[in-house]
C-alpha cells in the first residue's frame, strides 16, 4: 500500500462499492463525494506543492536576523522579548496564538576566577573575551565553591580514563581535574564520575571549539522544584534543601574554560607521563604530563540560583476533522549566548513554516488533524520548557498526540542527520526525497544523505539532549529530530552569532531552506493523511537487532526468548494492520462507518508507542519510563536502546552469579512485557 494514499479517486468510487449501486447509495456517494470536495479543495499533492514553492531563504535569514540581535538566555529580559517576537509572528500570520509560563528553578553566574601558580609566579588564566551582555563562561547549576589545588589531567573523565591514573599511581584526590569534553558523557556525569573519585573541582574544555561551552550540569530534565508536575506560578515547589532536588546537582563545582587556558595549564604539568592512548588526539598540544602538579590553580566560582519565570509559545492550527489529534512540531527558543545556531537557526525555520502554512490555509486548506507549533524555553538549561509543558498536558498529549516533531539546531554545517522512532523511518525517508538537497544542483535531499558516510542512517532518540526527550521518553509520544551539520566550533560559545551563520554555518540558508522543507512537509503528511504513515513491522526489525546484539553480548547465560516472542507478536500484529489497512481501503464507503474505521485504526496506530511506557519507569531515573529509548550509564557499551537492561548488566557486574542473572532477567522480561504492551495496542482488542 503506497503511504501516499489518500482520497479514493471520486470518479473511481463506484468501483469499490461491493452492492449494487441502488438509489440510496448513489445519493450517498454524492454526499461523501462533495463532502470530500468542500473539504478538500486541496488534494495532497497540491498542499505538498504549494507548500515546497513557497520556500523562501531570504525570510528565513530576517528571522534569524532579528532572533539573534541580542543574546537571550532564559529567564532575563532579552529571552522574553524573543517570546514577543515569535508571538507577536504566529499573531500576525492570523494563527490561534497563546503563551505559557512557568516559574522554575535556574542558575545563573555571579563570578568566577582562575589564576595558575607557576614556580615563576602566579598569573591569570582568562578564560574569555566577553562582549556587553553575554553570560560569563559557567556551568548551570554547579555549586559554588573555591579551590586551591594541584591540577591533574583527567582525559575524557571516564571510568577507563580513572582506572587508568589508577594503574600509573596517578592520585587524583583533592585536586582540580581538567577533562576535555567528547567522551560520549553528559557534563553532568563527568562532574558526578570526577567527584566519585575525590576529584575537588572540574575544568572541562572542548577541543576544536573557539570559545568557551557553556552548558549545564544538572541531572534529569524539567524544572527540579517541580519533578513531575507541571512548574506552574503559584503551585506546588520543593524546597531547595530538599532531597529531590539536591539530588539533581553535582557535588563539586566546574567551570567550562577555553582550548588556550587548557593548553597553558595542561604544559605546565609534570608527574605522569600523558598515556599513550590518550595521546593520538593531544598531539597538537605538545603535552607530556598528567600531573598532579606542580601547578596549583586558584579556582572560585560563585553562582546563584534564582526562580524565574519561562515562556512557552504556541500556534495551534486546529484540524478540520480531527481537531483532538495533535501534530506537534517544536524547538527551542532560549539561547546560552546569541543562539544563531543553536537555537534559533531552528526557531527561524519554525517561524518560517508558520508563515508557510499560514499562506496554505489562505488558498483554503486546512489540515485533518491539528497542528501545533512549540517555541519552548529554557531548553538549555535540562529541557526545562517543555518538560513542564508535557508534565502538565500528560494526559491529552497520552490520549491525543499522533506525533513530535524537533528540530533544535537546524543548519550548522553540511549533511543531513536524522533521529526518529522507527514506525516513522518509511515516512522520513519519503519526505527526503521530495525535498532539494542545499548543497548540490538538482539532487534530492535524499541522495546525498543516502551517499554520505552516514549512509542514510536513522539515528535513534535514546540522547537527553534536546525536546524530544519528554515527549518520547516520558510520554511515548512517536518523535523525529533532525538537521544540518555535525559537530561545530562555536557549540554555545559567544561566537555562536549571526555572523558566524553567514561566515561558515549556512551562508545563502539553503540548509535551513531543506530543514523547513523536510519538517513541514513531514507534519503535513502526518497532520492530512487519513490513515497515519506509521510502519509499525519497521520498529519490529529494529528490535529484532536490538534483541540480537543484546542476546550475542549476554551469551548463554541469560535467555532473550521472552523479548523475541513479544517481538514476533508485534510482527504479526504489524502485518495484520497493515491487512486491515487495504480492507479498508478496498472498502471504503461512503458512510460514517468508514470514518469511524479509520479513526479506531488511527487510535490503534498512534497509541502503540505508547506501550513502551513502563509506569515504574527506569531504575534510579523513574520519570524516564520508556523501555526501549532513554538514557543510562554505561557509555563504554555504546548502545542506543534498552537503557534499563544496559543498566542492568553494568549494576550487576558486582554481583555474584546468582543475584546477576535475578537483575538481568527482570529487565528483560519488563521489555518483553513493553513489547507485548505496544503489539496489543496495536492489535487494538482485550485479552
Ligand atoms: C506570561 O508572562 C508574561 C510576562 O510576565 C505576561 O505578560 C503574560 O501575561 C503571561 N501570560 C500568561 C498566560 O500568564
Ligand atoms: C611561568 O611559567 C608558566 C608555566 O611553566 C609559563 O607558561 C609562563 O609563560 C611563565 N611566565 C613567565 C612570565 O615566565
Ligand atoms: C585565590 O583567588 C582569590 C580570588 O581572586 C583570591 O581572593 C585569593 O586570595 C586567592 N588565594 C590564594 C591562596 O592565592
Ligand atoms: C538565497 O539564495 C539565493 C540563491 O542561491 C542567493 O542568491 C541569496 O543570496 C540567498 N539569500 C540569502 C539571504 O542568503
Ligand atoms: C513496512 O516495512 C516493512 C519492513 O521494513 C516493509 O516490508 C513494508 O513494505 C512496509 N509497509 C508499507 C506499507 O510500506
């Protein structure tokens, strides 16, 4: 069945009809037939034409343009006339516009300093240059703290990289640790894993970067006065001193410093040789030494933590025949210094579809299903704007939302990446193709991403690292995220500017042109298809390789059979939909019937996802409650699925064999038992 499928062909009608054509019916295909043609005056593929002509860089380069004048951090004054700004947009376009606040926690910098102490003398270690009003290099929500101590060279700061100094005689204890970022770790669990080891405070730098990366270090997502629920003005928050909360911060303070105040204290170093491992990607550096010492470093960082108000901003395009089922497409708004990449090259293509959609519905379309575009806040700080956003609307978003659609940095450089939950890797690929390639004459976006290194490889959403993280791994909603460019250099430095997009970023915007495209067209099909583009036998291959790679690393020890059996059920269940799809389809008929068929298959479709969700959640992370995608510990397996069975295993390393194999098994039967969850949603009937 071609997913582009949609309205029956009028004139074919008849054909499909099983009885003969008596008069009743006839007067009924009218009905129907001029039903569909008052409220379709757009077949699909018109909208998907009008809607790629009226692509346009040059508006998209204005947005951003006005976007980044100022930096705007969430929580000051400059983030929340960016909210204005997007609202006011949605406002003109004549989009149903509103806003959302929350009070939640943030952290800001107060003051820092660094000096290293050199047999010589001491000196100053400047960490950036810092233009008017950009934020001073800080990690949010660190400690405050002063440190005067013996640096030590701490590579990636990963287990290995401890076990390492370890074996060399190399004692970190009580020092300041410097880490280069890249490890595969969150700024958060270096800190927790440095601080484990007695390590006093942090520096962390990033090589190839200009600039300092700000980040945070806080645990977890969402608002951390709030966990759980929605951090609305006046209700329920946690006291500071509070376990919950204190939990959600790193015990030792850190500090991001620049590539040259790395270098200089790393070649003052003596001890240790450097480890040969470690070497191949320092040998720009010249360095030969560990550590500890002889430099001392003079470290203090003093920050504060404030409650401040956030601003969401909604444009909702109500659906003409489904409006209680949401297509959602978001990004984030707030921005560590001037954002042009990040985020707000994204935000100038989500103010770009607005004006496009907006241009579909004045030639008379309007979509099936509602659509709704996000502008979250205080992304930058854990996801804090839409964490609350999908704490609060739980339960329609679990009984309504059909798909989450992200882009957070847009175009940072060349070549397509894409992340997607796999019932939607078909429908991605579709779209690419219809979508010009920004970086070569007449190819489709397409080819050149199925030709690059990448192969056309669908990344999977297991990262807590953009807002898709509480729609799909908290709510199990069916999620997408996507853009242009791998790694960049000025990844939350002050140099993430305006200027830099049209230096190297995306100079003529046609990369945020081919963002635009993909993502709006990918929500048209998911908002006007009548039977959701999900191919549900896709995410049962995909955990078929998940279930092997995990049976080949466990071996005979422990038994995967309780997953493959759910896994064959929802193969059958995924092929007995896509069976009951023709049936319908062959059919279709002209009555309410029909309608009310495809709105159970819909339901059907949109909720399998959901069984994903285990209540309880993961170990130790139990807002994160999705079984299959979502964060966990032990980045050495580099695993991007069953985050609570990779747990699992590294927990039960330290157990003997009997407890290990208790441990390992339960995590795989609560897969089995999400699968088998998801494939009777789909299947739709009780047990
Ligand atoms: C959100 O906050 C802004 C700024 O304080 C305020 O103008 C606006 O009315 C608030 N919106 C709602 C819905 O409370
Ligand atoms: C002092 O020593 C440090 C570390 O060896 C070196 O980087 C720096 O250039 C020296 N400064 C002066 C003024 O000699
Ligand atoms: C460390 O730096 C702070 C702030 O610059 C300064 O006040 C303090 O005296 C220094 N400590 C030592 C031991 O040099
Ligand atoms: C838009 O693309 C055209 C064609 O490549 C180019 O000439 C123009 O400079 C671009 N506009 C902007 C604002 O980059
Ligand atoms: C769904 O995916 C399966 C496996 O990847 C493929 O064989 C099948 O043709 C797809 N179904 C549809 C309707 O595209």
């Amino acid at each position: 069945m071609p997913l582009t499928s949609s309205f029956p062909p009028i004139t074919k009608m008849p054909l499909t009809q099983k009885h003969p054509c008596t008069l009743l019916s006839i007067f009924t295909l009218f009905i129907l037939a001029s039903y569909t043609f008052i409220h379709h005056p757009h077949p699909p593929n018109s909208t998907t034409t009008l809607f790629l002509s009226s692509a346009n860089n040059a508006t998209i380069a204005a947005y951003l343009r006005r976007l980044t004048l100022h930096p705007h951090l969430a929580g000051t004054p400059q983030a929340f006339q960016t909210a204005l700004y997007v609202k006011n947009h949605f406002q003109t376009l004549q989009l149903s516009t509103h806003m959302t606040n929350y009070t939640t926690l943030l952290s800001y910098p107060i003051h820092s300093s660094l000096s290293g102490v050199y047999r010589n003398g001491t000196f100053a270690l400047f960490n950036e240059y810092i233009k008017n009003d950009v934020v001073l290099p800080y990690h949010a929500y660190s400690p405050s703290g002063r440190v005067y101590s013996k640096a030590v060279f701490l590579n990636y700061g990963r287990k290995e990289d401890y076990k390492k100094l370890s074996v060399l005689g190399v004692e970190v204890k009580g020092c300041i640790g410097l880490v280069r970022r890249g490890g595969g770790m969150s700024r958060n669990a270096v800190v927790e894993m440095a601080a484990d080891n007695g390590v006093a405070a942090v520096l962390m730098y990033t090589e190839g970067n200009i600039g300092v990366e700000r980040g945070t270090v806080m645990k977890g997502v969402g608002d951390p006065l709030s966990p759980g629920w929605g951090a609305v003005e006046g209700g329920e928050k946690l006291e500071l001193d509070d376990e919950q909360v204190l939990e959600r911060f790193t015990k030792v303070p850190s500090m991001p410093v620049s590539v040259e105040v790395a270098q200089t204290i790393l070649r003052s170093l003596g001890g240790c040789v450097v480890p040969f491992e470690w070497r191949e990607s320092l040998r720009s550096f010249g360095v030969g030494f560990v550590g500890p010492g002889p430099t001392v470093l003079n470290f203090t960082y003093e920050g504060e933590m404030k409650v401040a108000t956030i601003h969401n901003v909604f444009a909702v395009i109500p659906g003409s025949e489904e409006p209680d089922r949401y297509v959602l497409l978001g990004n984030h708004r707030d921005a560590w210094t001037y954002g042009a990449v990040d985020p707000n090259s994204g935000t100038a293509a989500l103010l770009d579809i607005a004006r496009r959609y907006a241009l579909l519905k004045r030639s008379g379309w309007n979509p099936r299903r509602t659509i709704v575009l996000c502008s979250w806040d205080a992304e930058e700080f854990g996801m804090i704007g839409s964490s609350e956003w999908v704490e609060q609307n739980l339960v329609n978003l679990d009984s309504k939302a059909v798909a989450y659609l992200n882009v957070d940095c847009a175009a940072q450089g060349p070549g397509f990446f894409v992340g997607a939950t796999p019932q939607l890797d078909d429908l991605v690929r579709q779209i690419t193709k219809k979508v010009k390639d920004p970086d070569s004459e007449s190819t489709r976006a397409y080819e050149n991403w199925k030709s690059a290194k990448k192969d056309g490889k669908i990344q999977r959403l297991s990262g807590v690292d953009s807002d898709f993280a509480p729609f799909l791994q908290h709510a199990g909603v069916p999620s997408v995220d996507m853009y242009y460019g791998g790694e960049f250099p000025v990844y939350h430095t002050a140099f993430d500017s305006y200027d830099w997009m049209i230096r190297v970023g995306d100079p003529l915007f046609h990369r945020h042109v081919a963002v635009t495209g993909v993502w709006g067209l990918l929500a048209l099909r998911l908002a006007d298809d009548p039977i959701l583009p999900f191919n549900y036998s896709t995410y049962a291959e995909e955990l078929q390789v998940y279930a092997s790679t995990m049976s080949n690393l466990l071996g005979n020890e422990i038994s995967l059979r309780s997953i493959f059996v759910a896994i064959e059920d929802l193969i059958c269940a995924a092929k007995q939909m896509q069976e009951e799809i023709k049936e319908l389809e062959r059919h279709e008929t002209s009555d309410g019937v029909s309608l009310l068929k495809r709105r159970m298959l819909n339901d059907r479709l949109m909720l399998t996802e959901r069984g994903f969700l285990d209540p309880m959640g993961l170990q130790g992370r139990k807002w994160f409650k999705h079984l299959i995608y979502g964060p966990h510990n032990n980045i050495e397996t580099r695993l991007d699925f069953f985050p609570g069975l990779v747990d699992a295993i590294s927990r039960a390393a330290k157990l003997d064999s009997r407890e290990r194999k208790a441990v390992i098994e339960h995590e795989v039967w609560r897969i089995a038992r999400a699968i088998q969850r998801a494939s009777s949603a789909l299947r739709g009937g009780l047990s």
